[in-house]
C-alpha cells in the first residue's frame, strides 16, 4: 500500500462528501453526509498520526502541494 495513495484517497472523499452535503436538500442529508466527512476526517488524522510516529511523512517536503481542507 502507497501512503500517498491512500491519503490522497482519502482527501478525495472528503472533498467529495462535502460537495454532496452542499446539495444536500433535507437536514438528515446533511447530517448523514457530515458524518461521513467527520469519519474520514478522523480516519485521515489515524493515518497521519501513525506515519509522524514511523517518521515516513516529511512536513517539510511541499512538492505535492498541501493538503486541500
């Protein structure tokens, strides 16, 4: 598994998320599409935090860009 990959994945689907909640009509829409985003979001944070303990992430390193949210 590349963790680029994975994160990046992960980052898409939160985007993702958000725009669905944007066109979300009724509030059970959006309260399912928010809890959706809160999962990835602390799925994404889980990833993060366990490769700054295997020192595999670099924050210096800004080739790709930040992450987009």
């Amino acid at each position: 598994m590349d963790p680029e990959k994975i994160m990046a994945g992960i980052s898409n689907e939160v985007l993702t998320s958000l725009k669905n909640m944007e066109k979300a009509k009724t509030p059970e829409e959006k309260l399912t599409h928010s809890k959706t985003v809160k999962n990835l979001c602390e799925s994404l944070g889980v990833f993060l935090n366990l490769l700054s303990d295997m020192d595999l992430y670099d924050d210096d390193d800004d080739d790709d860009g930040p992450i987009p949210f």
